[in-house]
C-alpha cells in the first residue's frame, strides 16, 4: 500500500520535498515551498485527496459487486481496495478532525 498522500501532507507542513507519484490528483505540478503562499494550493490539495477517496471507495464498491457476482479471479484484490478505502477515509476523518480543533482553538483564542 502506498502512503505518498501522507507523504504529501507532511511535506505541505515540513516544507520537505516529494516526488509526484499521482497518488493524489492535482497535487505533482505543486511546490512544497510555494504552497503556504500560493492562493488555493492548500485546497487544491484537499479537493484532489477527497476526490481520490471517492475513486477508491468506487473501486471497492465495484469489485465488492463482482466478488458477490463471483466475476472476481482474485479476492485480494477487493480486500486491498477496501483497506485503501477505509485507511484513506480515516486519514480525511482525521485531518478534519484536526482541522476543526484548530479552527475551535483559534476561535477560542479571539474571545
């Protein structure tokens, strides 16, 4: 299993450089020590890591379909999309999660 989309968080944090791998679409054309200052970056980021879910989570769907079908040769193949689903979605979970905590920490801040 890869995990170059938590490589890529890291580096948006660390300021440390990643080679592109795709994993998360939208993100290989981005520099690291660019995207705190360029507008949307961030975003774009975002918006390509929830999208990237959405595809795994489709992958899982169909193969879940085809192994009850019993059009699937190789079971493996369903159980590692459905754990890329899940970890992908507990890390989205997560970086919400933290997201929020910030957000109610910088509100709590301001009163």
């Amino acid at each position: 299993m890869t995990i170059s989309a938590l490589e890529a968080v890291s580096a948006l944090t660390s300021g440390a450089s990643v080679a592109p791998t795709g994993y998360v679409p939208g993100t290989d054309s981005i520099d690291p020590s660019r995207a705190a200052s360029s507008s949307g970056a961030f975003g774009n980021v975002l918006t390509g890591a929830v999208n990237n879910l959405q595809g795994l989570q489709n992958t899982s769907n169909e193969l879940a379909v085809k192994a009850v079908t019993g059009d699937l040769d190789d079971i493996h193949d369903y159980t590692i999309a459905a754990t890329e689903a899940k970890v992908t979605l507990e890390l989205t979970a997560a970086i919400r999660n933290k997201a929020v905590d910030a957000f109610t920490e910088i509100m709590r801040m301001q009163a």
